[in-house]
C-alpha cells in the first residue's frame, strides 16, 4: 500500500518577547487606542469646566475689606498703650541708722554676778585603783627570760609561804589544762612548735614542770574539802609555778589571796584536815576547833 502523506500543519505563531523587570505592559489590540484618546479627551474637558466654575465664584465672591470694620482712633490707642513697656519700679534706699561710737560701760556701774550655790550633794568617790606591782615582784624576776627561770623568796630552801589554798589551785591547774589551754600567755617556754610559737601546756608537760608524777597529780586534783591535799608535793610545787606566771604576766593579787595573806602572814600549814584526828569529850564537835581552812 502507498504511504499516508504526512500532515503538515500551518505557520506557527511568533513566540512571545521576553518580558524584564521594569517593563510596561504593551497593548495587543488595535482598538484600545482610540478608547485611550477618547477617556483622555473627557479628562482634559471635565479639568477644564472645573477651572472655569472656580473662576467666576472667586469673581462673584464680595471682598474680604468690606466686611472688616473700620479702626477707631480709642482703640488704637488701647493698642499702644498695651504695647508701651511699663517702667520698672525704681529701688527704694533704705537709709541706715548711723553708727556712732559707743562709749565704753564702766565697770564699777554694772552688777557683779552673785556666785553659785554650792551643790549639797556629795561628790562620788574615786574608784579604787589596782593595786601596783610591789617592789618584791620586780625584784624577783631579775634576769629571767621565762617565767620558769624565776626564783622566789625562800625557794632554795623550801621555806616559800603559802598563800593560796589547795581548792584554788586545783581550780588554776584545770584552766591551765582545760579551758584556757589554748591561750598564748599560757603556752609552755620549754617547747616550741616549728614556727616559733609556745606548745600549751599537756598534763606531762605540767608534772614535768613541777617536778611531780602524772599519779600524784591525780590524787591532788581528786582531794575535798578546802586544804584536801595540803600533805602532797603537788600543793608547794603548784603554788610556786603559779606565784611565778603571776609575776611574769604583772595580773595583780586576787581578794581570796589578800585575805589569806591577812589570816595568815607565814602561810598556811601543810595539814590535811581529812587526815587529821582530833580526841574530843562528850557533847563537843571537832568542827569548833578548826578554823574556815580546816586547820
């Protein structure tokens, strides 16, 4: 069989121009051309009736003069004085009184003034001062540098006198070790840390300070009553590390100190009043023959 013809179509259509940004849009039509011209042309009549409305209302339009009123001389002359600057009021002087001289008052005319009453009242007594460190304790510490190195008045031969009780001290030597151990004026001279600084004081330390045992100590510091204890060698060795600590350090004597002194200028006597035995009648009691130290 013979071949179909092939089918041709016809002239294709011209492709669109590339639109850019920016451009206007063009009319296809041949029509809309006369359209334009004619909306135009209504425009351009319309603008120009208005023009000619306006002009003849501006013409018949009375003027604006004839209705201002015309200006009285009474009130151009309010005018100007409201515009004229009122002048400043001028100072007033005040006249100053004139100072003369004054001559000097004599003094044998004016009064003397009458002295004060005396107050009734009595003037408050003067506190009493502490007492000043005695020449006996200035003495005593020589060429000492420690407090450790002080030698009282009859400590070579044991003869010191005793002025403080056995419940003193044991109330001085549980400070020292308790709670005022850590103190630094209660530090111990014989032992120093690695800064230089005093170690407290240790219960060794103490005993080995005053020559005694860690077991006497305990049978001291376990004793009653006011002398309980007076017969240990912890009693005069205690009193004499603590008489010297009070002269290094310059604290004054305490009231139960000073009354003991009083009662007793030798000292008090190495009796233990739990120790003693005394051999009464019927009807008496030991306590009348012993005094407030159990002695």
């Amino acid at each position: 069989m013979p071949k179909a013809e092939r089918r041709t179509s016809g002239a294709r259509a011209a492709p669109y121009p590339a639109i850019r940004p920016g451009d206007k849009p063009r009319s296809t039509s041949s029509t809309s051309k006369p359209a334009s011209e004619a909306s135009t042309a209504k425009t351009t009549t319309k603008t120009a009736n208005v023009k000619s409305a306006t002009k003849k209302a501006l013409a018949n339009k009375p003027s604006a003069a004839g209705n201002i009123p015309p200006k009285t001389k009474s009130a151009s002359k309010t005018k100007k004085a409201a515009s004229a600057p009122t002048p400043a009021p001028e100072p007033s002087t005040i006249e100053e009184p004139s100072k003369e001289p004054t001559s000097p008052t004599d003094t044998s005319s004016t009064k003397k003034l009458s002295p004060k009453p005396k107050s009734s009242t009595k003037k408050a007594t003067p506190k009493s001062k502490p007492t000043p460190q005695t020449n006996e304790d200035a003495t005593t510490k020589g060429s000492a540098t420690t407090f450790l190195e002080i030698t009282l008045p009859g400590e070579p031969t044991n003869t010191v006198p005793m002025h403080d009780t056995c419940a003193t001290l044991r109330h001085k030597i549980n400070d020292l070790l308790g709670k005022d151990n850590k103190k630094a004026e209660n530090g111990n001279p014989a032992e120093k840390k690695k800064d230089g600084t005093l170690k407290p004081f240790t219960k060794a330390s103490f005993v080995r300070a005053i020559g005694c045992s860690p077991k006497t100590l305990d049978t001291f510091l376990a004793a009653k009553k006011m002398m309980g204890g007076a017969e240990s060698p912890v009693y005069p060795a205690a009193y004499i590390f603590f008489e010297k600590k009070r002269i290094w350090e310059g604290r004054k004597k305490t009231a139960g100190r000073l009354k003991v002194e009083k009662d007793r200028p030798n000292g008090l006597a190495f009796r233990d009043p739990n120790h003693m035995r005394i051999l009464v009648r019927a009807g008496e009691n030991p306590a009348d023959f012993l005094d407030e130290y159990g002695q």
